[in-house]
C-alpha cells in the first residue's frame, strides 16, 4: 500500500461565536480539536481498509503543524437566529478492498438529524452508484435500509453534524469533517 494513503479516520465537530468571521471558524477548529494542523481539504474517497478510530485516539495522533488532510462541511453566518448546520456522511463498503465515500453538506434552517441524515444519504448514494446498486435518495429511509441488507455490499453508514443558531451578534460558524490519519 502506498505511504501516502491514510490508515485511520476519525470524525470530530465544532462550533464557535465571535465578533470576527475568522475567529469564529477558528474557535470551530478549537472545539473540532483540529486548530493546531495545516489543513489541506480533499474530497470524497475513504481509502480501502482505512479504519474508523475515536475521536481522542485520532487527535492523539496529530502533531502542531502537520499537514492534515480531512474533508470538511463549514457553514457561518452573522444573521440573527438564523439555523446553520454541517454535515460529514459516510458510506463503508463490506468488501474492505473497496473503497468508501465521504460526503459533506452545509444548510440553513436544516436540523442536525436532517442534515445529518441528507450528509449519510448522499454518501451511500455514491457507494451504491459505484456498487451497481439501485438507490433512490428519495425513498424513505427504511426502504434504503433494506435495499443495503439485501445487497450485502454497504456494511454502515454514519454522519458527523454540528447544528447552531447563530447569535444575537457576531459571527457562528459550524464545521463538521472527517481527519485523516498516517
């Protein structure tokens, strides 16, 4: 395997209020446990046999500085009570030699079960496209559930989400992202 595909994964979140728009997104970082890392946002590929670890072992494995891949959802805004939400799905083939997707997904006025629910539903609606599943995002959840049972090919799917109500002033952001690990 190549020294340049990553082992692990974990998923984290955060939220953070501030007068600054920047601020906010980096008290977001601080609440993530991810502000300390340079990081470089890629897409939507989870790597064959990548294994989902805890959120405290991953950040164990960070180093200041380190160039730190992950693929993010961000959502901010400074309009009053306005809901935001940011989303990271994933999708985990059964077959560990194939690879799995990562979607993200930001809103307003979304709820975090909803948005978290769209964030997964869009990442098992590319591995079932890949797989040569027929998949209607559009059905009803319990019907999806049966199409991954019968098939034998999805083996889970998860959501990160962090939801917030932006404040009376200033700027919220929401972040949500899945972090590689080396």
């Amino acid at each position: 395997m190549n020294a340049y595909v990553p082992k692990m994964i974990f998923f984290t979140k955060g939220v953070g209020n501030h007068k600054e728009e920047l601020h906010s997104f980096e008290l977001a970082l601080r609440e993530a446990g991810i502000e300390k890392c340079n990081l470089v946002l890629v897409s939507s590929i989870l790597p064959p046999g990548c294994k989902v670890i805890s959120r405290e072992r991953g950040l164990r494995e960070l180093w200041p500085g380190a160039i730190t891949y992950c693929v993010m959802s961000r959502c901010c805004s400074n309009e009053p009570r306005r809901l935001l939400a940011a989303s990271v799905g994933c999708a985990i083939p059964a077959d560990k030699t194939t690879y799995g997707y990562i979607s993200e997904h930001h809103s307003f006025g979304q709820t975090e079960r909803q948005a978290g629910e769209y964030a997964e539903d869009l990442a098992a609606a590319m591995l079932a496209s890949t797989l040569g599943i027929d998949f209607n995002i559009d059905e009803s959840w319990d019907e999806k559930k049966e199409i991954f049972k019968i098939s034998g090919k999805i083996v889970s799917t998860r959501n990160t989400t962090q939801s917030s109500i932006v404040k009376k002033t200033g700027y919220t952001t929401v972040l949500a992202a899945a972090v590689f690990v080396f």
